[in-house]
C-alpha cells in the first residue's frame, strides 16, 4: 500500500476542497476503496475521510413525496428503514441480497453507487484495462468472460456493474446530488453511469472534488410499492455477485399495467432499462405472454461479449420471474433469502 | 495374549467411555471465540519486522529487471533480498531430499515457473511499507507462453502418484470383464484446479538467536517439519524450535516446507532481525500447493444382474512444469466396489502452477466424484436403484487385495443414513419431483470410502506426585479437535479425569505427534499418547507390586486396573492404592512413560482397513434459471471407534460440506493466456455460505474394529467429502435430467 495522507475533514467545504486535490480520494464505508488499495488498483495520495461529514446520514421524505437519502446512510440502515422499506420494497430487497451483512453495516449509500467493476481484469494490475488506464486496452476480451456484459458493452470494455442497489433505483429514475467546487448539480443516476465507447471505458466520471451527496427517489417510486420485486441469480446462496439480475415494479390498476418500471443488472456497465420494453407492458394484463414479451425487449440486441452468451438467455427468463413475482405482489414479509429464487413466489418467509 | 503387566497393549486397565467417547467441547473454544489463542501471526517478538514476497505476473520465464533502488528508497524498507544476496541454503530448494519434500521455489535464480512465484522479498519496518516495497519493483521479464489448461501442456506418464502411490494398477481381466457384460457405460468427469484457502493463510515468524531458530509458523508435521528446516539450514534438530500451537486449517498444504517460509528465515538471517511474513489471500494461489485438475473416463461392464464385470478409471491429473504430485484420482476405485476385474491409470499433464500436493482427500475426493456419477449411470443404464446396485457390488473383502477387512460396517450404513433420509420413496425415474414452489427436486447418493494410515508418533506421560499427570505430543490442532480429542485419549492412558491431565502439543520440543493428514492423526498420536500412559502405569504397578506397603503388594500376574487415580486389583476391586500414595512411598515425584503409537504389522499384512459412509443429498434447482441449492444431506459413518462424537461429527458434516463446494463451487480460474490466476480471492473463489447448506446430518454408526490399532481408531477428517460430490451431481441429475461433466456444476451446464 501506497503512503498516503489521511484528512477528515469537518465541514462539507473543507471535503470538497480537500477532494479536488490531484490524487485525492473520498473515503466512507471503506468497503470498496480499502480492498482496492491493498490489490494495487487504487494508490490515492491522500484520502479524504467523509465518513463524519454532518447532515448526509438522513432518510427523509420532502414535501412532494419525494424521499432523500443521505450519502452516508449505511446499506443496513436504509434496507432495514421501516418506510423506506414499505415505500420502495424492491430497492430494500436488491440492499440485503448484496455483500454480507458485514459489509453493508460498514458500507455506505454514496459508496456502493461509486463502487467499481469486479471485473477480474480491472483488479489484476498486471492486465490491460481502460477503466485503470486510458489507452491501455481490454485484457478481459479473450479472458475469462463468464460473468462479462451481453448489452451494451464495446471493444474497449466489456465490464458490468455490480451494484444490486443501483438496480431497482435506475428504474426508478432515482437522481443523484452531487456537490463540488462548482456547487451542487443533479444527475439522473442512468446517466452518472456511462457505457463503453468504440474508444472510452464506462464508469463514473465524477469531476475533481465533487462527491455524491444525496440520492432522491421521486415522488412516484412509491407508487410501485404492492408490486415489487428484485430477483437476483448467483451460484452461491448467498455473498456472490449477481450473474444477472432484474427489478421490475409494476402500478397495476383494474388489473391492468398502468406503470411499469424494469431494470436488469449485471448485464451491463450500468443497470439496464429498455423504453420499448415498459411501453410494451403499459396497459397489458398482467400474464405470462407479456411479461416474455417484455423480457424479449430488454434484450433486444445483446451479444456476447465472450463465453457469456448465456446471459442473455437468463437474463430473458430473469426478467419474466421478476415480473411474474411483482404481479404476485409483493411480499409482506421481506424474504429470508432476499431476491432469491429459493424464496418461495408466494413471497412467505422461506427458511429450509 | 494379553499380557497382563503390560496393560497399554491389553487396553484392560483403563475403563474406556471415562473419557474417551464423551461429547466434550473444544477445550480451546474459549481461547479462540474470545481472540487469546495465539495463531502464528500473533507473535510480535521484540524487534518485529515484515517481510512481503513479490509474486511473478508471468507464468514462464526469466526476471530480467527489478527496480531494487525504487523499492530500496520508500520509507520504511529495510532490504531487498533478490537471486542475487539471497544467503546460502545448504539444501537446493529444487533437492526432494525426502518423501515430504516437494521443489520449491526460494529465489535460487532468475526462473519463473508460474505466475505468483516468489521473486523478491522485501524486508521492511511495516507490513504496508513491505507491501508497496514490492509493489515498486516493478520486475521486467522475458517471458515465454504460459501452458495452462489440459490442452496446454505436456501429457506424461507418471512412475508414481500422490505421495509413493503406484501409478497404474490392474487385477483381473479387464477385456473379458467388458466382452463379457449384457451393458457398458463410460463417464467422463472433469474435476478444477482447487486452492485449499484455509481461513489463516500460510504465515510464519522466524527468529535467528545466533544459530538457534524459533518459528512460529502453522505446521501439519511439527517434528518433521523442524527436522527438515533444520536440513535447509545445516543446523542440528534441536536447534530449531517450531511452535504451532494452533492451524486455522491446514486441508493437507501446511504439512511440507514451502518457499515462502524459506524465504522469510532468510530475511530473518539477512536483517539479523525476528522477521514476519504472512501470505496474502492472492498470494494462496501459487506457491503453498493446491488440488491438480483432473480428467477422468470410468468405465464400467455389468450383467443384467447388475453385478460389474469390469472396472476401468484412468486420470489424468495436471502437475507443475518442474515436479510430479498426480491427484491419485484412479486409485479410489481400488477398494469399494466388488468388480472381478478393476484396472486403473494415471496420466500426468505438466502445466505452469506451482506444484500440487494433498488437498483434503487427495485422490479420493476427485476420484470419488467420478466413480459416484458412474455407479449412477451404470444404475440408470440398467433400470436399478443407485442404492440397490452399490448393495449388489458389495465388496465382502477388499476388490484390489482380496483381504479381508479389519471391519466394514457399510451396510449398516447406507441402511441408516437411506432410512433417515426417505430414500424408499424416490422414484427411479429423473425430473418426476417438484416441491410446493415448482421447484425441481432430485436425490442422489454416493458410497464414502477412506484409508486407514497409521503415521509413526511418539508421546510422554508423566505421573505426578501430587495425582495429576503431564502428557506430552507435538500433536496438531488443525480446528479439528486435537486438543479436545486427544487429551481425552491421554487422560485414559494415565487413568485420571481429564481435569487431572495437563496435555501440552503443538511444539517441536515434545514428542513426534507425527503427521496430522491422512485422517490419522487421532489413530496416531492418539495411539501413542494411550501407550505413553500405559507405560507409565506399568512401572506404576510394578512399584506398588513390590512395596509391602501397598494393598496392591504382590499383585503380579493378577494385574491392576487403573482409573480415577487410583490402581484396583483386576481381581479385587476393594483392594487399591493411590497414584500419589504410591509415588510419595517410592520417594517419587515424578513418573515418566513414553510409547508409540503402532499397528500391528501381521493386522497390517492381512486386512484392509477403511472407512466407510454413505451420504444422501436433496437438490433443489430452479426449473428455468437452474439455481442449485442443495437443501438435504445425511450421512452415515463408520469409523471404529469414536473418541469424541460431538467433533466427530463435525469433522463428517464439515467434510460433507466440503463436497458441497467441490460440487458446486470451488474453482482456481486461470487466465489460458498469462496463466495468472482470475479469481484469487474469496470473493471469486468460492466456497459455501451457510445458507448454501441449511441442512447437513452425519450419523455415527457403530462399528468395532478389532485390527486396526489398539485403540479401534479409525479416521473421520476427510471421508464426508468422498461419497458427497457424486451424491450431489447424481441428485442433479435426478432432478434434471442431465449428466454432469464438469465440476463445479454450473448454472449454464444445465441449461442447454
């Protein structure tokens, strides 16, 4: 590990200040930024510990319905947030079916939005990678691909985020406050994730200083409340990163779709939502042949991006399981295996 | 016959189920629950500094540069130890100067024979200073393409496999036995490179006192291990101390030397300072031994009865470009299965990784797998039960020796764990099962088969005046229970509650313990440490025999039994005498017996001795995403006699969990182009979550094993694995539908 200066500063200024310095990076949960380090990825020059910043540990609903969640709000915390586990259930469910429970105690809102790619080709800093350093090249093409994307990938990064928690929070059009040297500006978070390029990596790209200060759900993502669920496919139980994964949030009035909300993950650089494929499903009753309907559509033109032509496959059936769950409704209970397939469809606590 | 003043060999003086037997709890569980048991990395002796290896990123070829003045200048670095100021060893790391010891790799020049070798070692005042001190060395090479992966590398045939063992292997007539069967079915199984991943990643802290050397450092084979270290560096035995108190899992690749422990005494010797060096979790991936893959073909001949005609189990197994460990994968076809005709193979591939070695049943785990799924087939092909097959090739003696064995209680086993389990009620039939979720469900079996090695082992007990007892092995406490267990073993041996024993292990400075591996450690030491005790109280009797003053005086050939401290009359339970009454008249304060635990070599030249188990397993698997959860097992053991069931079964069920995780999960990905490994760490390489295995039973069945040492012992460490892996494909297939050729099963595999 690097030698670096450690810097805690107190006041939201000073974090900001302190950020924009060449080589700085901010520190939270230290999850993500502590392993990085110690593989030889990361090699800040000073770290700037915003874990004490004051007032960015909220949940809050604003006045219009909206809910506002602090960057600093622990993944723990947040999923275990008794109205915002009943106004946004799916987004809940993605939170504790990621990580450990150890991690998401330690990790942080802001944090697991900013999280990297596990591409293993990105954490061996022997390999050629984009994202690492520009120009470089992609060493994961013609590597072991198994889990790489099927959508949206390009010859310069083949990479997929791996966030459970961006998932649900894409579909619902959640917005990202970010703060900086430029004062404070918003960010769709579909977009604060950017794909590959013919020549560019996707990622984050955050300029100097500035830092996620909050997350806002809008006013509607509460609306999907009763039917909403995350599903989410792994070889282990549990602790694994999601092969594929999907939300889908459905508003169904007089037994038919008025609102439909789908995201897939782990397909892609960013949580993947298909317009034609919500159209699709807007004023359909909900059933088996529009939900393949649907899944169809948000595949529509993935390819593999090596030995990972499968995905798309499960990445089709994922997307009708998770439809077919949220017209289900959701659960009354949060499942005791979150987002599994073992969770039985009837939504009642599971436990073998 | 018996002889009656010598009760260790007559096992009469001691009342058995004392101790032994008894469901104790790990007497070291507090210690560690509560963070005061010291692991090696724990010692920080005064003067501490830390060293980290600079592992290669190529696979093959020369080091060419290393930027030394870079790494030399960060704060904090102390040395750079390179091919070129490396001290002497007198030993050439590449010299197999004995069984045990394997090539390994501790800068003895500019060679890079795998990606993650040792390269460099850096000395410094932190860990974190060492850390980037190798990271700024920044190594240029000349590298050749790397060989990973079968197709790869360079096939070979083997003169041996796994430790000494014969390569190839035949009895019978193996092409009448296949002309003359009514069906033939052939399986192809392809097993991983697996990475054994003990929780505590190899570490060590050495310490030079002149020519003196203290190290702590986890060890599977204290007094072997001292030994050989004090070959490396041409010093006498007794001047090295190793201490290893406690292992967090060592699966097998913490019994031989390997480099990086070399390499930190070196630093140690270099810097003339305690220095510490501690593998990080990618640093596993390498240099500390792992499972070679394997690609297997079983070929098996039946009649219509279903009785076999032929059993034919070739493997191939990868190695290291520069020495042999071969999986002995075949060889688990040797001593199970009631075949007239059994032929088995081994092919080596050499590959660059570092050598493979035993990884927690060596041969049997890969081998069962194979022959597990097999037996199944076979049993499909010809309309059987699985269960009812394996029973109408029940070997009555030994199918590759024809011995006799020294007990077999299989039968009762697969009766017990079959009706614990509600195998009566499977249909024969494949994806005729689903649960109230529309999940798919299958079962599936496998037959559990494991040697029973005895290791040389010695121990000393010491009688005290005061009616408490020193017992003494340099055992090994890998979490399996060995303080428990053992303990337990040496207060029986001396006759006194175990609360009256003070047993000390762990330490070269005592008696060999031997080898914990092979699931013969309790046998072993156990053995030695109950004839210590015996001998002790041999010489007991016999001072209270020739003393007027004891009521035992002239008890001679009638015998004494020993038991709570106190020495009875065979013959006369009203007649007795204290241990310390005893001694105190004698004028003694101090008793010493020593022993060693044996077998007997005519029970050795006329039975063969096993282990056996039978393990069920239910799957659940997701009709259109095929998610496997396996929500089931039950397992049912012989294994002689057990000391402590309450470990005991944690042994068996974690072993069983173990087969989970070859069958499922566990796989070293390797990158076919640099050969560096992808997945070096746990968050890649995975094993089993809890919830991965919700539900997991092993049954003790009864067996008394007459010949296979004094004490009955047989081993229980690594036998839940075999039987396991094949028990959870074939429930795959009974939900599915699908064969497996490759494990770990993956979701993809199921799909097509």
């Amino acid at each position: 590990m690097n030698l670096f200066d450690y810097i805690r500063p107190a006041t939201l200024p000073e974090a900001i200040a302190a950020g924009a310095r060449p080589g700085a990076s901010y520190l939270a949960g230290g999850t993500a930024l502590l392993d990085l380090m110690k593989i030889g990825v990361a090699h800040p020059g000073q770290v700037v510990d915003i874990s004490r910043l004051p007032g960015l540990d909220r949940i809050e609903r604003l006045d219009d319905g909206a809910i506002r969640i602090g960057a600093l709000v622990r993944n723990a915390d947040l999923a275990r947030d008794p109205g915002f586990a009943a106004a946004c259930p799916a987004v809940a469910e993605a939170l504790l079916s990621g990580a450990s429970a150890q991690v998401r105690n330690a990790a942080t809102l802001a944090g697991n939005l900013m999280q990297h790619t596990r591409c293993a080709y990105f954490q061996d800093p022997h390999s050629a990678c984009n994202r690492r350093n520009a120009g470089a090249g992609c060493d994961a093409i013609g590597g072991e691909t198994r889990g790489h994307a099927v959508l949206g990938w390009s010859d310069a990064c083949i990479a997929t985020h791996p966030s459970d928690f961006a998932v649900p929070l894409v579909a619902l059009d959640a917005v990202v406050e970010i703060a900086g040297p430029d004062g404070p500006r918003d960010m769709p978070l579909a977009d604060f994730y950017a794909l590959p390029d013919a020549t560019t990596p996707g990622g984050v790209t955050l300029a100097p200083g500035e830092l996620i200060t909050a997350l806002r759900l809008p006013p509607e993502a509460a609306g999907f409340a009763a039917n909403a669920r995350y599903v989410k496919l792994r070889e282990r139980t549990s602790f694994a990163f999601a092969l594929v994964s999907a939300a889908a949030m459905l508003r169904i009035e007089d037994d038919r779709i008025a609102a439909a909300r789908v995201a897939l993950g782990g397909v892609a650089a960013r949580p993947w939502r298909s317009s034609a494929a919500e159209a699709a499903l807007i004023g359909a009753t909900p059933g088996t042949d529009i939900f393949e309907t649907a899944a169809d559509l948000m595949v529509k033109g993935a390819a593999a991006s090596g030995d990972n032509g499968f995905k798309i496959a499960l990445a089709r059936r994922i997307t009708t399981r998770a439809l077919t769950l949220a017209a289900a409704g959701t659960p009354a209970r949060m499942p005791a295996l979150p987002a599994s397939v073992f969770a039985p469809v009837t939504g009642t606590a599971s436990h073998a | 016959m018996p002889d009656p003043m010598n009760p260790a060999a007559s096992g009469h003086h001691v009342r058995l189920g004392s101790n032994s037997g008894q469901p104790m709890t790990r007497r070291d569980g507090a210690a560690k629950v509560t963070g005061t048991a010291t692991y090696a990395a724990d010692n920080r002796p005064e003067g501490l500094v830390h060293a980290v290896f600079a592992g290669a990123s190529i696979a093959r070829g020369r080091v060419t540069f290393l930027d030394v003045a870079a790494a030399r200048a960060h704060p904090g670095v102390i040395e750079i130890m390179t091919p070129d100021n490396r001290p002497p060893l007198h030993v050439n790391p590449d010299e197999k100067f004995h069984a045990f010891a394997w090539r390994t790799e501790a800068l003895q020049d500019d060679t890079v024979r795998y990606a993650g070798q040792p390269i460099a070692v850096v000395i410094a005042d932190t860990l974190e200073a060492a850390t980037e001190g190798a990271r700024l060395l920044a190594p240029l090479y000349a590298s050749d393409p790397a060989r990973i992966g079968f197709d790869q590398g360079t096939r070979y045939d083997p003169p041996a496999v796994g430790i000494g063992a014969e390569a190839d292997f035949a009895k019978g007539d193996l092409a009448a036995g296949l002309s003359a069967a009514a069906q033939v079915t052939e399986t192809r199984i392809t097993t991983p490179l697996q990475y054994h991943n003990a929780m505590e990643p190899h570490a060590i802290v050495a310490e030079w006192t002149e020519d003196r050397l203290t190290l702590d450092t986890p060890n599977q084979a204290i007094v072997m291990s001292r030994n050989a270290f004090a070959q490396y560096f041409d010093i006498p035995a007794e001047n090295v101390t190793l201490r290893s108190p406690y292992l967090g899992g060592g699966f097998g690749s913490k019994a031989i030397i390997v480099g990086p422990q070399l390499l930190a005494i070196l630093a140690a010797r270099m810097v003339q300072r305690p220095v510490k060096l501690v593998l990080r979790r990618d640093q596993m991936f390498g240099p500390v031994q792992h499972r070679g893959a394997t690609q297997q073909v079983v070929r098996l001949g039946m009649e219509a009865t279903g009785r076999l005609t032929a059993l034919d189990h070739h493997a191939t197994a990868s190695t290291s470009s520069f020495d042999d460990f071969i999986e002995p994968a075949a060889n688990a076809s040797h001593n199970l299965y009631a075949s007239p005709s059994i032929r088995t193979r081994h092919t080596g591939v050499r590959i660059d990784t570092g050598t493979p070695g035993s990884m927690r049943a060596p041969g049997e785990a890969s081998g069962s797998a194979a022959l597990e799924c097999a037996m199944d087939e076979a049993a499909e092909a010809l309309g059987l039960d699985p269960l009812e097959f394996r029973l109408r090739n029940y070997a009555e003696t030994d199918p590759a020796s024809g011995k006799r064995f020294s007990a077999k209680a299989l039968r009762d086993c697969y009766a017990q764990a079959a009706a614990r389990f509600g195998w009566a009620d499977r249909p024969l039939a494949p994806g005729q099962m689903r649960d109230e979720d529309g999940l798919l469900v299958g079962w599936g079996m496998g037959t559990c088969l494991f040697p029973a090695p005895m290791f040389p082992a010695r121990a000393r007990a010491v009688l005290r005046a005061d009616g408490t007892a020193v017992v003494e092995t340099a055992g090994a406490d890998m979490g399996q229970g060995a303080w428990t267990a053992l303990a337990q073993i040496a207060a029986d041996g001396v006759g006194l509650p175990i609360d009256k024993v003070v047993f000390h292990s762990g330490s070269s400075d005592q008696p060999d313990g031997g080898v914990a591996g092979g699931s013969a450690h309790t046998a072993s030491a156990g053995g030695a440490l109950h004839a210590a005790g015996g001998d002790a109280i041999r010489q007991l009797a016999e001072i209270a025999a020739a003393d007027p003053d004891s009521p035992l005086f002239g008890t001679g050939n009638t015998g004494v039994t020993a038991r709570d401290g106190r020495l009875y009359r065979s013959d006369d339970d009203s007649r007795s005498d204290s241990y310390s009454d005893i001694m105190v008249r004698a004028g003694l304060t101090e008793l010493t017996g020593t022993g060693s635990g044996a077998r007997d070599p005519a029970n050795e030249e006329r039975r063969a001795m096993f282990s056996h188990g039978a393990v069920f397993a239910e799957v659940k698997i997701d009709p259109e995403l095929f998610q496997i959860r396996v929500t089931r097992m039950v397992g049912a053991f012989a294994a002689g006699r057990i000391i402590n069931p309450h470990l005991a079964t944690s042994q068996l069920t974690g072993g069983m969990i173990w087969g989970l995780s070859f069958a499922l999960h566990e796989e070293g990905v390797h990158d076919l182009r640099t050969g560096r490994a992808m997945n070096a760490d746990l968050a890649g390489y995975h094993v089993p979550v809890n919830a991965d295995a919700p539900s997991v039973e092993a049954i003790l069945v009864d067996e008394t094993d007459p010949y296979v040492n004094a004490l009955g012992i047989k081993g229980v460490g690594e036998i839940g694995i075999t039987g396991t892996v094949g028990a959870i494909a074939n429930a795959v297939w009974h939900a599915t539908g699908k064969r497996v050729s490759s494990f770990p099963i993956h979701i993809d595999a199921l799909m097509g």
